[in-house]
C-alpha cells in the first residue's frame, strides 16, 4: 500500500486556499499512490467563535464535494480533516474520500482544551474496510490517550490514521505517543501533522511519521513543509502478532458497545 503524507501549512479560515493546495496535491500525486493523508482540519485550518460558524460545511459541501471530483478523477483515496457543520453542531471531522464516496466519517473524541467551547466531541470510534485491510482515524490530541487506538484495535484496525495539528512545545508527546499507539496494538499507525505558523501564533511541530507495527519509526518528517512517500509491507502485521497477540492476550476489556454495519464498518459506541 502506497501513502503520500502530505504535511503542509495552512491558513486559518481560509478554505479555498486550503482547498487550492489539497486539490493540486491530489493532481499530482504518483499514478500508483493508494492514499493521500492530510493533517488535521486541513480544509478549514482552526477558528472558533463566530468565524466557525461561516466557515463550517457539511459533510455535503462543497469543499468534500470538490475532493471527491479529484479523487475520481486521479481513482485515489484521501484522509483529510474539515470543521464539520450538523445542523449548528460542529465538530473535528476526519473523513476517508474513496472513488465512490464517503466511506468513512470520524469526530475527534478527545478535545484539545482550546476547543472545548465551540466543538462538541464525537462519541465513537469507527473502522472500515478499504482495499482489504481495516483502517481507523484518530485525531491529534486523540493519540495521547492510550485507549483511543485500543478501541480501533477491538474493531480490527490494521492501520491507524492520525490526522495532526500537534504544536510546540508539544512535538516529541507525540512522538512517542504514536510509536506506543503502534506497538502496544501491533498496528501501522500514520501520522500527519500541519506545519508553519497560525493565525492565533501559534508554531506546528510538523514531525509526519510512520510507525511498523513493531514500534519502529520507518519514516519521518522534519518541520517544514514535505511532501513523502512510503510503501506498507502489510505482512509485517502478521509477523508483529506471530509469537504475541495484545489484544488477545489482555485481561482487562474496555467498556463500549460494538455495532457492525452491512457496508463493512464496525464502531465502538463511548459509553
């Protein structure tokens, strides 16, 4: 499986800027990329307040509608995050665009505190089934809290997304974070973040990674802007869990409530 981890700059509240710069990754992406992953909120960058409320779109948008014109046209997959609008509700939003839709829509369940009065969080963690292996996304802050990734692993994640808007001082937290999240799970676990400055002054880490499922950094990102590349040996999840199984091997569950779907997608509902 090919990924291209597309870790750039964007601007707060400017969605056709950020739009621009997704949509021409996309047209240039290589002919055999499976996945383009982009870093948290990337379509809307952070706002609150009243700025929030004109910039957040539905999942029908225009903004997601554009994606999904570019990703038929290149047949390519993309992870990218938008300020999500349900009927005034607004929510962190990571979506999975495939050729054929939407094929999987997660809310950040774990709040930065800065978020806290204007986006209400999400209540379950979801997974689906694309080119045959189990995906989930998690966001940012998300990654910090060991039992995030576990409940993606209770619905037989294999990779792990993580769509990132990680900041000084806060780089090397999440650091270490994702090669844990990786290995106590025994899952590939990819991690793009924003990089440059924001609007509020804010100074992003950058630091896009990719973790094996032994916990092993197989590549990553310094602070700049970066465009990278990277093929998945799918076989290594096998040959993580040969001699172990965590998730097996574990006596203490999780509380939750598990609901398959018809379209492939399993969730795991926050009790």
């Amino acid at each position: 499986m090919k990924i291209e981890l597309m870790q750039l700059a964007g601007r707060d509240g400017d969605t056709a800027y950020n739009l621009r710069r997704a949509l021409d990754a996309i047209a240039h992406c290589d002919a055999d990329t499976d996945l383009l992953v982009f870093p948290e909120t990337h379509l809307m960058g952070f706002v609150g307040g009243e700025q929030l409320a004109r910039v957040a779109e539905t999942l029908e948008g225009p903004s997601l509608r554009a994606i999904q014109q570019a990703v038929c046209q290149r047949n390519v997959s993309v992870i990218i995050g938008l300020v999500e609008n349900d009927a005034g509700v607004f929510y962190n939003t990571s979506v999975l665009v495939t050729p054929e839709g939407i094929s999987l829509c997660y809310r950040k369940t774990h709040l930065w505190p800065s978020e806290r009065g204007d986006i209400r969080p999400g209540d379950r963690f979801v997974t689906t089934l694309w080119k045959g292996v189990r995906v989930g996304i998690l966001i940012c802050y998300d990654i910090e809290l060991p039992e995030t990734a576990r409940a993606l692993a209770q619905l037989g994640a294999e990779l792990i997304i993580v769509t990132n808007g990680n900041m000084d001082p806060y780089g090397p937290v999440h650091r270490t974070a994702i090669m844990a999240r990786a290995q106590e799970n025994q899952v590939f676990a990819v991690m793009v973040n924003r990089a440059g400055e924001g609007d509020d002054g804010l100074v992003f880490a950058g630091g896009s990674a990719v973790v094996d499922p032994f916990g092993r950094v197989l590549l990553e990102a310094e602070r700049d802007e970066a465009r990278q590349v990277i093929t998945l040996d799918l076989a290594q999840i096998a040959a993580a869990r040969a001699d172990y199984h965590y998730l097996n091997d574990r006596r203490l569950l999780m509380a939750g409530e598990r609901v398959e779907h018809a379209d492939g997608r399993r969730e795991w509902l926050i009790s």
